[in-house]
C-alpha cells in the first residue's frame, strides 16, 4: 500500500467532514424521488426568473437580470429542499459552496484551467485559417464589458448550482457518482442541442464538458473549481477574443471575432461549442483536471477514521500473551527480614553522658 504524505494540508473542520462524507438517512428511491423534485424546480425556477426579468428589466439589462434571479431562486430553492428534506444545518453551502479554508485558490484553480482550454482550442484558429477581429474603444464598452463580466459569473454559477448541486448530488446517491456524472452529463448535452444552431459536435463537447465539470465537483466535493473552468471557459472566448457562445455573438461590446476556417475546426456561427476540436481537448483536459485536483481529492474523499470507543488495556494484553507462550511468573523471593542487636542505637547522647557521669561517681562508705 503507497501511502501518500498530505503536503502540509490542515485538519478539516466538522463543517468540512460533513461535505466529505454528508449524512443521509434515506435510500436510493427517497434519492431518486429527490433528484426528480429538483430537477423539475429547476425549470420552474427557469420561467419564474425569465418572467421576473421581464418585467424588471430592459433588453440590454436583461440578460444579467435574469441570471441573478436564477442563481437566487436556485440556492434558496434547494437550500430549503436540503434543510426540511435532509436536515441539512448549512444547507447553502452543503449545495458545494463552502466558505472553506483555500476556496479562493480553488476558484482561480478552475479559471487557470478553463483559460489554458479555451487557448488550446483558439491558437489553432489563429494558425490555420485566422480570426478578423474588431475593436471599439469606446468608454460606454468598458462600462458594459464589466456588466457582461458579472453576466458570465452569473451564468456558470447558475449551471453548476442546478447540474453539480443538490439534485445531482441526490442522484449521486440513487445510481453513484459514475452514473450521476453521465446522467447530468447527458441531460445538459440535450438541452444545449434545443438550441438554434445546435449540431452533433456540440452535443458531444457538452456531454464531454459535462463530465469534466462533473469531475471537478465529485474531486473536490464542492463547486469553486468547476465554476472556475466553467467561468473561464465561455468568458474568456467571448469578452477576450470575441468568439461566439453557443451561437450568440453580442457578449463582449469591446471586441468582435470572426474566426475563418472549416466548420469542424471553428464551430460554424455555433462558435467553438460545436467545433470537433474542442471535444478533443475536452478529453484531454479530463485527465488534467484529475492530476491538478488530487490534493484536494485526497483532502475531501479519503475516508474519515473514527475510533470505535473500545477500551483496550495493552499491557493487559501483552502480559496474557507472555503468560500463554512462556508460563507464568516465578513468585519473587521475599526480602530478609531485619534483626535488631539491642537498643544501644536507639539511646539519646544525654542519656549515655548520663550513665558515664554515674559510674565516674565513687561509692560512699557506710557510716
């Protein structure tokens, strides 16, 4: 057995034992009958913020709306699932947001990581056919590209809260992480292809994007590493480079892109989610996301030891075994015991100057 050392990792709090290895009294049809409750308040949560945003705001404000009230309706709404249906105590951050020790460093983890994929995928662009990109300078384009910065935070948060939260953590729990990892996988490849434009490579690099955002969470037991990929992965294309995201070219008002070259190396009008070349650095970046997650893995996944409570007296034990191979102790001889010679050591100076004082005397003569 290879024992790997912890590379100087803290003990885990009870908040993050509790992530590691969360408690749930029920079984897999009470799991399952959850994983459908939340998926279908998903869509409910899906119209409602669509609705509200509406109403609330104007077309160019309306995108950022609507994702900040699905990321509220999501986290509320499966807060209050975990706590009366699971007796969660924290059950926002039992969704895999814990304000842990080192989640900052976790979140800029999955950025560097969804950063160097969206790279891979664009230098071959720019070598083989190119891309015609066009700026404007403008400073309302500063002020809309921090609002559209805040749209794709919003965005990869509300995709990891509803596909790597509660209900896939409940359907974790009815058919396993491998299962549950290919089901979400699956569900966010079909409804990426309802989308205008949609073709088979962009439902193979959603099912592969899936399973790698689905590796980040069940690594790492919590959601600031794949939002991170996820984040980094749409924003940097579009608010960098200009590139379209799943077909929309409007995010960035700084920088357009128009990449040239063939379809299955730039995605068409579709962008790179629907470009066979990123299904393959997908795949390959699976592994990765393995390798640069295994400190966390080993912190988050391996088993928690918890004494039994046993009492166990080794000398006892020890001394039963001595006594069965050998035969028991010999009885110790005892020790002599003191003669004493006469009193002489226990009389007083004044009482032996007493006694010379008394012999030195001469007897009287009797009259």
């Amino acid at each position: 057995m290879r024992v790997v050392p912890r590379r100087n990792l803290r003990p885990r709090t009870p908040l993050e034992i509790r992530m590691n290895e969360p408690v749930y009294t029920g079984g897999r049809l009470r799991a399952y009958l959850q994983f459908l409750a939340a998926f279908l308040y998903f869509f409910f949560a899906r119209s409602l913020a669509f609705r509200g945003a509406e109403g609330l705001a104007g077309e160019a404000w309306f995108p950022l709306v609507d994702q900040a009230m699905l990321v509220f309706l999501l986290l509320i709404g499966y807060a209050a699932m975990g706590f009366w249906m699971d007796r969660q105590p924290h059950p926002i951050s039992e969704q895999g947001l814990p304000l842990r020790s080192g989640w900052p460093r976790e979140a800029g983890l999955g950025m560097a990581t969804g950063w160097a994929i969206a790279l891979v995928c664009v230098l071959p662009l720019t070598v083989i056919g190119g891309i015609a990109i066009s700026f404007s300078p403008q400073a309302a384009s500063w002020g809309w590209l921090v609002a559209d910065t805040a749209y794709f935070a919003l965005f990869a948060l509300a995709e990891e809260v509803a596909f790597r939260g509660y209900a896939f953590q409940r359907f974790v729990q009815a058919v396993g992480p491998t299962g549950a990892a290919l089901g979400f996988s699956a569900i966010y490849a079909i409804l990426q292809a309802l989308l205008p434009g949609a073709n088979h490579a962009s439902f193979a690099v959603s099912l592969m994007l899936g399973l790698v955002l689905s590796a980040c969470y069940l690594r790492t037991r919590a959601l600031w590493v794949g939002w991170g990929v996820n984040f980094a992965w749409k924003g940097s294309r579009a608010l960098l480079i200009g590139l379209a995201v799943s077909g929309v070219t409007s995010h960035s008002p700084l920088v357009q892109g128009d990449p040239m070259g063939p379809f299955w190396l730039t995605g068409g009008a579709f962008g790179l989610d629907g470009s066979w070349l990123t299904f393959f650095v997908l795949l390959a970046a699976l592994p990765v996301v393995f390798r640069i997650t295994s400190d966390l893995n080993y912190r988050y996944n391996a088993p928690v030891i918890v004494p039994g409570g046993i009492p166990v007296d080794l000398d006892a034990i020890s001394r039963a075994q001595h006594d069965a191979a050998m035969g028991p102790a010999a009885p110790a001889a005892s020790a002599p015991a003191l003669v004493q010679i006469g009193n002489a050591a226990s009389e007083t100076p004044r009482e032996q100057g007493s006694q010379q004082t008394t012999s030195s005397q001469p007897p009287k003569a009797a009259s």
